[in-house]
C-alpha cells in the first residue's frame, strides 16, 4: 500500500474538499447524519488535516466514515470553504482501493451494495431491476412485493410500463450494444476496477472468516449489529 495521504492527494474529491479546516464545528452542527450516528465530520476533516498516516488507517478501517449521507449540507456552511462530504467520499475511496474497507462492518456492506446495485447496472441496465429484486432474495421488501411480483404484466401495464418490451419506455429492455457501451464507461472511468478490489477483497475476507461467498454476502446484507459510528461493534 502507498501512504495513504498521497492516495488522497490524487483524489480530485479531496483537493476540492480541504482547504483549511479552523475546528469550529458548523460542519457537525448542520450534518443531519450527527443527529442520528455518532458521528463528527469536524473530527474526520481534523484527523486528516493532521496527516497522521496511522491515525488516517484507522479512518479508513472503522465504521465511521460510512455514515455519511453524501447530501453536501456541510458545503455552503464550511466559513473555510471546505466541504468534509467530498473528503469522506475521498476517504471511502482509499478505503475500498486499499482493502481496509473490509476491516469493518459498514466497510464490509460495500459488497452487498456492490453486488446488488453494480451487477444490476451491468448485467441489466438498471440500478434496481424487478427481475433481480425477487422476493426470495429480498424478504425485506414485504407482501405487497411479493404481491406485484407475482402479478407484474398486470400491475406494470396499468402504470404504462414497457416492461421488458423494444423501444422507449419505464422497465424496457435494455439491449446489448447499450450494456457494451456501460460496462466500456465503468472500464475507462474506472469504475470497473473498484468494483473488482470490492469483489476480490471481500473474497479474501470471506475466506479469513470461514465463510463460501454466499454466506459472507447474506451477512453483510442482513446483519446490523448498531455500532455507534465510532468503529466500536465491528
Ligand atoms: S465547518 Fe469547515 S472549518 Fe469548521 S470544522 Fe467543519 S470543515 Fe472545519
Ligand atoms: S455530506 Fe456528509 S458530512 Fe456533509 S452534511 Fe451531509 S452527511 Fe454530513
């Protein structure tokens, strides 16, 4: 691993999102996500003004820096002009590229999301696609899902859907050469190549912790143990 401050320092995110930060606390005051975690951008923005690399580690490796709802309230507030929303995306970056996410519990979630959203944008076109959310697969969602799943011609012909049809329209198929052209975006952006340090990662964990794939997936998309957004309960 290179030092961590050096990764940052290429993040574009970063550059943009710290100035000089004074300590005084606004970001915190306005963050709706301080009002429901314990959880303190003042504190990840000074932590990381200090450019202790271990203490930097520990960032990436906790609960923390996951909590945050990326709504930029904290933007227009910071009298720095700092923004700590794209310091933490910074953060959750190096984290994922280092492979410390996986050090903890809402790091480790990355690979349901990987699994349920990014596979989904690839393999169909669609961020939450109704043939990949089965009922099966998403006890979460309830009856009236289970409902429309079992009834979906109906109930997406009533909305105006064009459900798997050609053409225009909510829910149509998505053909080849338009899933080529995504997945060639994801490659040059390189979104392709964190979402296989997310896949790759979370293999290794998975195989530390004793567990086939599968299983390691169903945790990290069911289990919540409330830790308190300190990196304590991972
Ligand atoms: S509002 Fe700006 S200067 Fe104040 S603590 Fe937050 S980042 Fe630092
Ligand atoms: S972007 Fe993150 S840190 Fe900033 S106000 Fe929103 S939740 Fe808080």
């Amino acid at each position: 691993m290179g030092r961590i401050i050096d990764i940052l320092n290429q993040d574009t995110h970063f550059c943009d999102g710290l100035n000089s930060c004074m300590n005084c606390g606004v970001c915190t005051a306005v963050c709706p996500a301080a009002e429901f975690y314990n959880y303190d951008p003042r504190v990840i923005v000074d932590t990381v003004q200090r450019g202790d690399e271990s203490e930097i580690e520990e960032l990436l490796k906790s609960n923390t820096i996951w909590y945050c709802g990326e709504c930029m309230s904290c933007k227009p507030r910071c009298p720095r002009g700092n923004t700590p929303g794209e310091v933490i995306m910074a953060l959750r970056k190096a984290s994922i590229e280092t492979g410390l996410f996986v050090e903890s519990e809402k790091g480790r979630q990355q690979f349901a999301i990987k699994r349920a959203i990014a596979d989904s944008v690839l393999g169909v076109g669609y961020c939450v696609s109704p043939d990949i959310a089965v009922p099966e697969k998403h006890p979460e969602q309830g009856p009236v899902w289970e409902w429309i799943c079992a009834n979906k011609e109906q109930v997406y012909e009533r909305v105006h859907a064009n459900y798997d049809g050609n053409g225009a329209g909510a829910l149509r198929h998505v053909d080849e050469a338009s899933l080529n052209e995504l997945k060639e975006i994801f490659k040059v952006t390189g979104g392709t190549a964190f979402m296989e340090s997310i896949e790759q990662c979370s293999k290794e964990k998975a195989a530390a912790l004793g567990m086939d794939i599968e299983e390691y997936l169903h945790e990290t998309y069911t289990f919540n143990s409330g830790g308190d957004g300190y990196g304590n309960n991972e």
